[in-house]
C-alpha cells in the first residue's frame, strides 16, 4: 500500500477504500428517493389524503436539510464514524417504526423526524470526509459521493413494489428499516477524517500556494457574505424542481399517461438512475466548464423538460424529460458541495455546506407542496417559469465577483487558494 504524502505527515489509508465505503453508505440512504412508491399504499392503509401523506416527506426531507446544518459541525466534534454511526441508527431505526405506526402523526414522527435526523447525520458525513481525501478532484469526488444517494431508489423502487404487493407496506418498511440500519452502520465504521492539509502525490494546490488550513473561511464569516447566499438559492429552487417531481413521480405518471403501478414504479428507478448519474456527470463537468457555467445549464435544461412533461402522451417519450429533470436535479447535489468549497476553502466545509443543505429543507417543503396542492399540468408549467428566472442566478454571481473584483475568500481576507472558478 502506497503512503500518501500529506505536508508534513504520512499517511497510509487507501482513500479509495473510504470512497467506496462512502458511496455504499449513500446508497443506503438514497433509498428516501423511492418514497412515491409507498404514496398510494399508505394512502389506502391510512384512509389519508395525498397531501395528508405526501407531508411525511416533506417532514423527511424539511429535517434532513435542517439537521445537516449542524451535523457538519457534530462530525468535526465527535468524529465521522460515530455521527455516521448515529445517522444509521436513526435512520434505520425510524423507516422500521413507520412500519408498525398505527397513525400518521406516528408515521411523521417515525419516518419524518427519527429518519429524516438520521439522513442529514449520514448525508454530511461523506462528503465533508472525501473533500478532505480528494482536494485534487474536488467535483469528480463530491459528485461520485452522492451518486449513491442518487441511486438508492433505483435498487428500493421495484423491490418495494414487489414486497408491498406480496406482504404489504408496514411489513415492506419494517425489512428495508432493518436493511438500512445494518448497511449504514457497517459503512460508518470506514469513516475517518484526512490529515490537514492532505495532498496526493505530485499535486500542488492552486496557484501552487500551500496554505495553512486555518486561514479558511468558518461558518460565522461564509454567513457574512453575499456569495452564500446566492449559492444558498441556487441549490434550494434546484430542489424544489426536482422534489416535487420526485414526491409523486408514481402517481403522476398514472394520472398522466392511464398506466399502472408497474410502469409507474419504472418512472421511479429512471428518476433514481439518471439523479444518480447526474451527480458524478455534472460534478465532473463542473471542474471543466465551471460551476456556474453548470449551474445555469441545470436551470435552463429543466425548464424546457418540465414544459413538456404534461404534452407528451406516450410513456417512452415522457421518460425523456424525467431522465432530464432527474440528470439536472442530481447535478445540483453534485456540483454545490465543490462549487461552496472553491469559495470557502476545505477546512470548514462539513459545516459550511451543511448549513447550505437548509436549502434542500427550503426546496423539499416548497416542490412537493406546490405539486400536490394543484393540478400537476398547472403545477409543472409554474416550476417551468420558476427555472427560467432561476437561470439568472448563476450570472448575477459572476457580476458579483466582477463587481467587487474578488471572490469570497479574498474578500474576507481569506487567502487567493480558495477563489471560485467563476
């Protein structure tokens, strides 16, 4: 095993290892992406409404993003592997009680509050560990960790399916709880933080300046600056395209185009498959074009997908525009977590970036709301408007750094190493 130079230590954990581990620990806690498949069963198990139990995910993911926000911060207290350790066991634990909740305000409790904790603990985790391992590949790594949180459901989608139909929805979230409580834990434990200032062999930082790790921006002074907050809206109306398409994907497809719960479990695992493929493609892409650059592509390929989600009548021609919509809103994931990070520095950016997954809190109540509140044609041409001027995000940021003539870091006295490649 070759050691890994790292300033002045060395060390000898195989970064790869830890990335594998990482992505299987994602993947566990992607499966919250197959949620629409459990929509129409619980809402016969319920006698409940759509909106009635589409607000268990809107709980699930407003906590996620809210506990994220803090669990960047708990990781670098207690360690990755213990909060990583935690994240599985709410999690787990939380998706196995919704399965014997006898009410609804049990099943937000259990599957909203308890297993949206444990998503934001283990969510965190991965990314604010492989920034740290991979300072050289910053959007291929952040992009490849939440690949597998992309590509949960499309592993749970029909396997859910099948199990609901064969046992029915409490025993199905009572196996997968189990499943996902033993996955998560046995990933925590390959979770360990790298050195300061950790540096593959033969890569120099840039601009070829090695700075000292606490000369990067904290969470008190990236709040401070306008460059969070425009990241901070980006991220959120990204997600707020992508989870109200996502909470009923199922059930739309059903409504839209007369098909079954067969083929609308399909619209499911594509939107997981291309949600996770988005992740590393745009992630990778980023470190070429740019971030911004990816992020005004996100919006405006969306826009055009969601216009003609509600025109296309066949089934293999509507998959085209979800696998877009999917591609895109896993492309945001991808891309923040670097995009923060460039601007910001590594050294803080479990909780820098944690405290910008508020947004995916922000997004998560705002999309499913908003689609379960109306008529879905209704509903999919009004995100196709909010898209079109979300697309002006990304170059009022670029305005923003011309404007002042420097990034964020430069402007919080931060050294040049962490400028944004606008």
């Amino acid at each position: 095993m070759r050691a890994l130079p790292v300033g002045l230590a060395t060390i000898s954990v195989p970064r790869a290892g830890i990335a594998v581990a990482a992505f299987c620990m994602q993947l566990a806690l992607g499966t919250v992406y197959a949620w629409s498949v459990f929509l129409n069963p619980l809402r016969e198990h319920f006698a409940a409404s759509k909106v009635e139990v589409s607000v268990t995910f809107i709980i699930t993911l407003a906590v996620l993003g809210v506990t994220a926000g803090f669990g960047g911060s708990l990781q670098r207290r207690i360690g990755p592997r213990a909060t990583a350790s935690f994240a599985g066991l709410f999690y787990g634990v939380g998706v196995l009680l919704s399965g014997i909740a006898p009410t609804l305000g049990l099943l937000y409790l259990a599957h909203g509050v308890l297993g949206g904790i444990g998503l934001g603990l283990g969510y965190i985790v991965p990314l604010a560990v492989l920034i740290g391992w991979f300072p050289d590949r910053r959007g291929f790594i952040t992009g490849l960790a939440v690949t597998g949180f992309g590509l949960g459901a499309l592993v749970t989608g029909p396997m859910a399916t099948e199990l609901i139909k064969a046992h029915g929805v409490q025993t199905t979230l009572i196996v997968l709880g189990g499943a996902y409580l033993i996955v998560v834990m046995i990933a925590a434990q390959f979770m360990r933080s790298a050195p300061d200032n950790c540096r593959p062999e033969g890569w120099l930082p840039p601009l070829q300046r090695a700075v000292s790790s606490d000369a990067e921006a904290t969470l008190a002074e990236a709040l401070r600056s306008p460059h969070w907050y425009l990241l901070w809206l980006m991220l959120a109306l990204n997600v707020t395209a992508g989870a109200a398409l996502i909470s009923v994907a199922a059930p739309l497809t059903q409504e839209l185009l007369h098909v079954g719960s067969s083929l609308a479990a399909l619209t499911v695992c594509l939107i997981s498959l291309f949600n996770g493929l988005g992740r590393l493609f745009w992630g990778t892409l980023s470190d070429r074009i740019g971030r911004p650059s990816t992020f005004l592509a996100l919006f405006l390929l969306q826009a055009g997908a969601f216009v003609l989600l509600p025109v296309l009548g066949h089934f293999a021609a509507f998959l085209a525009p979800v696998a877009v919509i999917a591609l895109c809103y896993g492309g945001g994931f991808g891309t923040m977590p670097a995009f923060a990070t460039d601007v910001f520095g590594a050294k803080n950016a479990g909780a820098i970036y944690g405290a910008m997954l508020t947004a995916w809190s922000a997004g998560a109540i705002a999309g499913p709301l908003l689609i379960a509140s109306m008529p879905y044609r209704t509903a999919l041409s009004l995100i196709a408007g909010m898209l079109v001027l979300a697309a002006g995000l990304p170059p009022l940021f670029q305005a923003l750094v011309q404007r002042t003539g420097a990034t964020c870091a430069e402007t919080l006295q931060l050294p040049r190493r962490n400028q944004t490649r606008a």
